[in-house]
C-alpha cells in the first residue's frame, strides 16, 4: 500500500514538474512572440506542448504558426485540430466557449491563409514559367544571331584566302611579266646595236 502510495505521489511530483517546465516554455514563446521571434516562439510552444498538452498551448502554437514567415498550413491545421480535440474532451464550463470561437475563427484563417499561399505559389510559379520562356526565347534569337555572325565570319575568312591568293598569284604572274619584258628587251637592245653600225667589214 505504501509503495503503491509512493508511487502516485512520485507521479504527482512528476507531473507538476513538467507542468511546471511547460509554463516556463509558455512564458519563453510568449517572451520570443512579443518580440517578433515567430519562430523560436513556435518552438518554445511545441516543446511546452509535448510535456503538458493544454488547450491554451495548443492556441499559442496555432497562432505562432500564423505570424511565422514560411510555416506549414498543414500542421498548423494539424494543432488546431488538436486543440480542439482537447477542448472536446474536457467539456468545460460555458467560459471557454469564447475559446471555441476564437478556434473556429482562426480555423477559417488558416484555410484563407493556406488558400492565398496556394494562389501566390500558381501565381509564382506562372510568373517564372513566363520568365523562363521569354528567356529561352531570347536566348534562342541570341544563339541564332551568333550562329549567323559566326557565319559571316567564315565567310568573310575564306573570302579574304582567295584574294590572298589571288594576291599572289598575280604577283607571281607580275614578276612573269616583268622578267620576260626584261629578256625581250635585252634582246632588242642586241639586234638594234648591229644595225646602226652597219654590216661588219668585209674580208
């Protein structure tokens, strides 16, 4: 009997403690909450949440999950339901059924919320999908207008080796020209000299 006493007082015990602990979580989220550290007001509330499950908890995450940048919807609908599970369960007095309503309303928050998101990320999404195809269209008229470039390029590179060539074989072909008009005119030059001599003496 008296190990059986023991052991519901150790409960007991046990039980205020984490009690005790949670509140302490509580006052930490709500400090990070008035602070605007959304985040860390939500952690502080979960975590008092696991150690002692109350109905006032349970809204205090629900509601750090509305003002945290980012949030899933999806368990923040997940706590809500959860607290009303415990409200359920505990069937109190007519007082908390402000408590019920303000659930209700911020149920109805959370689905709007989660419906903006929605309409937002269509939106987003859409907005890049136009970027991406206004992008790749550019990028095909850029790779086009390269190819193109690149095009005039060769073309004006093999036209300028066949002037080149042409250069040089008209030079060669000068050089020709000029070497034969060279040796003709040498060859004038000798037939002209005897005429103007005469005919060479006789014997």
């Amino acid at each position: 009997m008296l190990t059986s006493l023991g052991f519901v007082v150790a409960m007991a015990v046990l039980g205020q403690s984490d009690e005790a602990q949670a509140s302490k979580l509580v006052d930490k989220g709500t400090q990070a909450f008035m602070a605007r550290q959304y985040s860390d007001a939500l952690t502080h509330y979960r975590s008092a949440f696991k150690l002692h499950r109350t109905q006032e908890t349970a809204l205090c995450i629900v509601t750090a999950y509305l003002n945290t940048p980012g949030a899933s919807t999806t368990q923040a609908v997940t706590d809500m339901n959860a607290w009303l599970a415990l409200h359920r369960e505990s069937r109190q007095a007519h007082s908390d059924d402000a408590l019920l309503e303000k659930a209700g309303e911020l149920m109805k928050g959370i689905e709007k919320l989660a419906t903006n998101q929605e309409t937002k990320l269509r939106d987003k999404d859409e907005q890049i999908r136009k970027i991406l195809q206004s992008t790749t269209i550019r990028v095909q008229a850029l790779e086009r207008d390269l190819a193109l470039e690149r095009s005039k390029v060769r073309t004006t590179e093999e036209q300028l080796k066949k002037d080149q060539l042409l250069l040089q074989q008209g030079k060669l072909q000068l050089d020709k020209d000029r070497m034969q008009f060279l040796r003709e005119t040498k060859k004038a030059g000798q037939l002209e000299g005897p005429l103007k001599n005469g005919p060479p003496p006789g014997p």
